[in-house]
C-alpha cells in the first residue's frame, strides 16, 4: 500500500 | 509549527501584500517581472495539487488558496488593467531554462515516482530560481522604488526565515526534507547581493541603486 509523502511546509 | 516557520509564512503573505499595494497606489507594476509572477502562480499550482484531497490544518489549506489567488490575481492585473506600464524589453530572462531545468532536476531527485511527488519536487527546484527574472530586471534597471525593495526584502526574508526553521526542526528530531533544504539555501543565497543593498542604502532612507 503506497504511503503519501507528508508536505507540512507552504 | 514553530516561530521560525511561523514569521517567515507570515513575510511571505506580507511581501504578497506589499506588492499589491505597489501595484494598486502607484497603478503600475513598473519594475515587476512577469516572468517571475507566472512562476511563483506555476510553483503554488504544482505544489498545492493536494488542495482539495489531502486536508491538514485550516492554517494549511487558507495558506495555499490565498498564495494561488493572490498571485493570479497580480498576473490579471499586469496583463490586463495595468499592462500599459509593464515593459517586456527589461522582463527579458530566457525562462525557458528554468522551466526545463526545474523538470529535469523533478524527474531525477523526487522521493517517489508518483504525479504528486514529482510535481511537488517541481515546483521546489521551479520556486529556488523563480526570482531570477526579478534579480535580472533589477540589474538591468539599476535602480527600484522602495517599495518594490520592501516586497523583495519580505520575499527573501521569508526564505531565510524557512532555514532558521529547518535548523530548528532538525535539532527537534522533526521530518526535514533534505531537496526542499538544498533548495531553499540556494534561493537565499541568490538574495545576498540584494539583501546587502537594502540594508547599506534603503533601510538609511537613500534610493535603492546599484552601484
């Protein structure tokens, strides 16, 4: 199962 | 969140504002690259893909929607109400390069093959050079308003700001993306030149020039 790259910066 | 990431979000809506301002009290945007503002929307464009499908915080997903707006929005005004005051002979940088370097460097450092990721890298590498059309019509002129210089020094402050951030972070043991990092110092570095001039002549009240 392919996990999303957490992106928490603008 | 921490007061690094924090203040330096907050520059960045601040040199958003600044421009508008310029642009709507002067009503010109004299001395503004096109070029760079077509690239700043295409950075939001292809970093924000997440917008509607991927919700974080409200802070996150207002964050994204008014940087998307308001840059669409200095792009209308530029080509439309005010497109008599720009000069595309000073906008004269060969974007193409940052285009096409931006998709190779996508293509080869994303952390993962998925659309996302590889946009998301895109417009990392996209955003570390997309002042370079400003910094070049800046050379070309010679010369600013002041307060083109205060958007450009809330520009760079908020890519600095985003250093003390990562520094912060790392000795915190928090995620830091080592491309987004990489990135970043070399886009605050592109505004040493500039950052020198601000502070030695516009911050003592004299025109910004070059010398």
């Amino acid at each position: 199962d392919e996990e999303q790259t957490e992106h928490d910066e603008l | 969140m921490n007061i690094f990431r924090l203040t330096g979000d907050m520059m960045h809506l601040a040199s958003i504002l600044i421009l508008l301002l310029k642009i709507h009290t002067s009503h010109s945007c004299a001395g503004i690259s096109f070029k760079t503002q077509v690239l700043y929307l295409t950075v939001f464009l292809t970093r924000y893909l997440d917008l509607f499908t991927n919700f974080t915080s409200v802070y996150l997903t207002c964050m994204k929607i008014f940087f998307i707006a308001s840059s669409a929005y200095i792009i209308y005004l530029m080509r439309f109400p005010f497109k008599d005051t720009y000069n595309k002979h000073l906008d004269a940088f060969r974007w193409e390069f940052l285009l096409g370097g931006a998709a190779v460097l996508a293509l080869v450092f994303p952390q993962k093959y998925t659309v996302r990721e590889v946009f998301w890298t895109y417009s990392i590498f996209l955003e570390m050079l997309a002042i370079l059309p400003q910094l070049f019509q800046l050379q070309r002129t010679g010369e600013a308003a002041t307060i083109t210089t205060h958007y450009l020094f809330a520009l760079g402050a908020y890519r600095a700001l985003y250093i003390a951030n990562w520094i912060y972070r790392y000795q915190m043991g928090e995620h830091v993306d080592g491309v987004a990092v990489l990135a970043g110092i070399v886009q605050t570095a592109l505004y040493c030149d500039f950052f020198y001039i601000y502070f030695t002549r516009v911050l003592r009240g004299q025109r910004f020039k070059l010398p």
